[in-house]
C-alpha cells in the first residue's frame, strides 16, 4: 500500500469510526466503538439518566505577584475541596459481565448492579434536603469491604439478573447484620431472577430468620412520611393504588433487611417504564426517605444488640431458685434477647428472691418443657398462631396454677390481635379485663400508681400516667398477665426510638411486681 493510500485509509478510518462513536450513543451516556460487527461498550446500559456533575466550588482570594507590582493586586482563584459527608449506604458490585442486543442489531455489555447509575445518589440528596441531613452513597465491591457497620451502615443490592455471592461474603454480610447493619435488595424493573436470587441469599445469611411482609403499624411506615396506599405501575394491569408490599427481616427488635420486588431505584432516578413492576416516583422517594429514616434512628439500637448476653447459669441444673420461661411461637417470639437477663438482675438486687440466671426457651408443643415451670413469658411483633397441642398445654398449665406474662413488644397491634385470639382459644371462657389501680400486683414489692411512658405514648397521649395491665383469673387466680404496652424493651434499659411502651425504670418495677405476686400468690 502507498504511503498515500495509507494516509487516505487512516482519514477513512478517523472519519468513520467519529460517525459509529456519535450515532451510537446510548442512554446515560454509554458508548459504543465498532469492531467489525460486534460493538464493545464502555460503560453500563442505563435504566436512567447519568448521576449529576459533582459541584465546583472556587475559593476566591489575592495573589501578589513578582515585583513590580501592578496598581492593583491580582485576583486569583483555586478549587476548593468540599469535605466529603459520612457514608450512609454502599451501592453492591455483583454479577457477571451481561451481553445485551440493541433494536439496531448492536451487541453491548454492562454490569447489571449499574442499570440505574443515580438512583441512590438522587434518594440521599432528596432525603437530606427533606430532613437536614448530610450523608452520601459509595460504590462497595465485597472484596474490599471490611464489614463493619460503623465504615458503612447501609448495603444496597439492585439489579435485573440473578447473582451469587461465595460462602465468604454470606458470611460476612451475616456479620455485618449482627453488627447492626442494614440490607436493602431492590428488584429493578420488577425483574424475578433477582429476586429469587435476593431470596435465596438472604435466606442462606440468616437461616434462623423469617421473612416477612411488613405491616401496616410497623415503624417504617411513618418514620417520616406517613405511608398509607401508594401507585405502582404493572405491565398489563397499568396504574393502581395499593398498601406499601416490602419484605422484612428482623434481628432483635429491629428490622435488619428491607426487600422489595416492586421497584424503586427507577422512582429514585426519576424515570418509569411501561414494562414490569415499579412503585412511582414520587412514592419510592418518600419510601426510601422512611428507609434511611428508620435505619438512622435504630443504628444504636442495632450496635448495643450486636453483644450478647450470657445467661452464666444456662448450663447448671435448675435448682430450687426461680427460672424465667420464654415461649416460643411460630411469630417474632424473642424480640429483645438481652431483656430477661436484665429482667433477672433487677429482681436479684431489689427483692429478696433466689433468682436463677437462666432463661429456658419453651417448646409448648412439649408437655414435659412446660409443666416444669410456674412462670411463662411470651413476647413478640407479630401475629403468630398456637397449634392445637401448643393451646391445650397452655390450658393446662393455666388451669393448674401456672402464670403466664405477656407484652406487645413495642407495642405492636399485630401482635396484641393475636394474642387476644388466642387467649379466646386457650381460655374461652375467660377474657382479658383491666386490673384496678388498688389491685395487689401493683403493690406485691414496689408501690406502683402511676408510670412513665416512653416518647411516643406521651406524643400520642400527654399526661397519661395510668397503668393498664389486664388480666385473666381462673378460680379466684390472676393467671394471665398481659400488658398491650411493651415492657421488654424497656427491661434493656437503651433506647428503641419506636417503641410504645413503659419506660425502662417503670418497666422493671412492673416485670418485677408480676413476677414477686406470681409466687406469693
């Protein structure tokens, strides 16, 4: 070839490859460059647009220059370094490399966790200017992460496509959560290999844990936004309203992991679709504000759960001193795992009592475990159901002079619904009647007449004071014990910002009262 012919192909080559580069760019700003048929990209497909250019800020001031000097002292200007905000949320790198076909005939690849590139970023930025907040998202890969809470609160897992994660990082993730940390798994575009691919690694991370469908009186729901019906979009069914559907899992008295098969990181990056399933815009904002509401005001919560309690008697043989029996539901049952201990040393050190540091978790079903105790205390979120056998031992027991305690913990109206309906199973001819305030638990130990509530009852009902236990006796017995307000929260002595309840020192001093008139009585 001439050198001509050579400078002629190379200006063919320039000309053509400009004309592919500027014909075929995609949406946010992705790329294509040709290689024969087959275009390589070089950047991720886009669900939406580009994050925002981050701001320049310039720092104005005056520079003198070399002698001589001029009249007037020059202006410079220089970049000015805005400091970073603390990380809130670390948006996941997962999954392969994805080859797609665009309606052109072109090939292109993407890593799927990018498809929204700003939807995290665009939620922070809305939530801080709603709440007055500063906090910023980051890419995370796994590898490098350390899995500490305290580095980053908040792991965020979105995508189209199924993924997995190796034994290591599950494990890690499973650390992080007992940390305090927080997991939300968003399905984009309402995509299943997602979701079942979310589904089986959250279940693999935290096996002893339920997924559930968060109610409607969960904290979530009005952390910040009152959250009553919001719109989604779903293809072939077009626009409806409909309650917030969003998969939970709780450690201890906190919601750890958020799921959601109908999107929103498309809502967060301000663009819909006709295909899939999604919650519109303006509602996933709100919902994820709630989110990151929720998460910031239980993170202490969930750092003071991440150390567990010892019950430093559990393995010696019961003895003649009182043992706490906790039962077991097929519901949330042990919301708050560090309660009975404190419960126990209460009692310990003001009454005169021989406590045993030892909580027995109680199998109903089984006869032999529960007959062995005098006192059972059954907790929990939400409802739960008692199996035929569960109902007919706790008959007995009751009827045979045992006492059972419960609470609504936080004071959860799923859970004080089923508790009411299974008492009417367990006991139908007794019912649930409120003690009078002269009633001689109030007065077994401590002297109660008046108790503090916690925060949000006093929003709720400012001046209210009363306490309100009820109760159900058999022959003259109070048997049951049952409080709609939460006591174990309170026996932890640290503060659930959620919780409708009794306040800690009050809480003690009721546990402590049922438990004194239970065996006196």
């Amino acid at each position: 070839m001439s050198r001509e012919d050579k400078r002629l192909s190379r200006r063919k080559f320039v000309k053509v490859a400009g004309l592919t580069v500027a014909g075929l760019t995609l949406p946010g700003g992705l790329r294509l460059f040709s290689g024969g048929n087959l275009l390589y990209a070089q950047g991720p497909r886009s669900c939406g647009p580009p994050p925002p250019a981050k701001p320049r800020r310039i720092k104005g001031g005056e520079s003198f220059p070399p002698l001589p000097l001029p009249a007037t002292p020059l202006r410079r200007t220089e970049r000015k370094r805005e400091p970073a905000p603390p990380t809130l949320v670390g948006k996941v790198v997962h999954g392969k490399m994805v080859w797609e076909t665009d309606a052109q005939g072109n090939r292109y690849q993407y890593r799927d966790w990018t498809t929204d590139p700003a939807d995290v970023k665009n939620l922070l930025n809305w939530t801080n200017s709603k709440l007055g907040i500063r906090y910023r998202p980051v890419d995370v890969n796994l590898k490098d992460f350390s899995y500490s809470p305290a580095e980053i609160p908040i792991l965020y897992f979105t995508g189209h496509e199924a993924f997995t994660l190796t034994a290591k990082e599950r494990q890690g993730i499973a650390s992080f959560l007992r940390d305090g940390g927080f997991i939300i798994g968003d399905a984009c575009c309402g995509m299943k290999p997602f979701s079942e691919a979310f589904e089986r690694e959250i279940d693999a991370i935290l096996p002893n844990r339920k997924r559930f469908m968060v109610p409607e009186d969960h904290p979530l729901m009005e952390s910040f936004y009152k959250m009553g019906k919001v719109q989604y979009q779903v293809a072939g069914k077009g626009k409806f309203d409909d309650r917030v559907q969003i998969e939970g899992m709780n450690i201890g008295c906190r919601t750890a992991v958020f799921f959601t098969r109908h999107d929103l990181s498309c809502g967060w990056d301000h663009h819909t679709h006709p295909h899939g399933s999604r919650v519109m815009p303006s509602y996933a904002l709100q919902l994820g504000a709630n989110i990151m509401t929720y998460a910031l005001a239980t993170y202490q919560l969930g750092r003071f759960l991440s150390t567990e309690k010892v019950y430093y008697q559990s393995g010696r043989k019961t003895r003649d001193e009182f043992v706490f029996g906790q039962i077991q539901h097929d519901g949330d049952w042990d919301p708050d795992p560090s309660a009975v201990m404190n419960l126990l040393k209460y009692v310990g050190r003001y009454s005169t009592m021989d406590v045993q540091f030892k909580r027995a978790d109680v199998d109903l079903s089984r006869g032999q475990d529960v007959f062995k105790h005098s006192f059972l205390y059954m907790t929990g979120h939400h409802d739960f159901a008692l199996k035929g056998s569960e109902a007919t031992n706790l008959r007995k027991f009751l009827e045979n002079g045992g006492v059972l305690l419960a609470d609504a913990c936080c004071g959860r109206t799923s859970f004080d619904t089923a508790f009411r309906r299974e008492m009417r199973r367990v006991l139908p001819s007794g019912s649930l009647e409120r003690l009078d305030r002269d009633h001689p638990l109030y007065s077994s130990l401590e002297k109660i007449r008046t108790v503090e509530y916690t925060d949000l009852i006093k929003q709720q009902r400012p001046g209210f004071n009363a306490p309100t236990l009820e109760g159900i006796s058999l022959n003259g017995i109070l048997s049951v014990v049952y409080s709609k307000y939460d006591l174990g929260c309170g026996w932890e002595e640290i503060e659930h910002p959620y919780a409708r309840g009794l306040a800690s020192a009050d809480a003690l001093k009721m546990g402590m009262n049922t438990i004194v008139y239970a065996m006196t009585h």
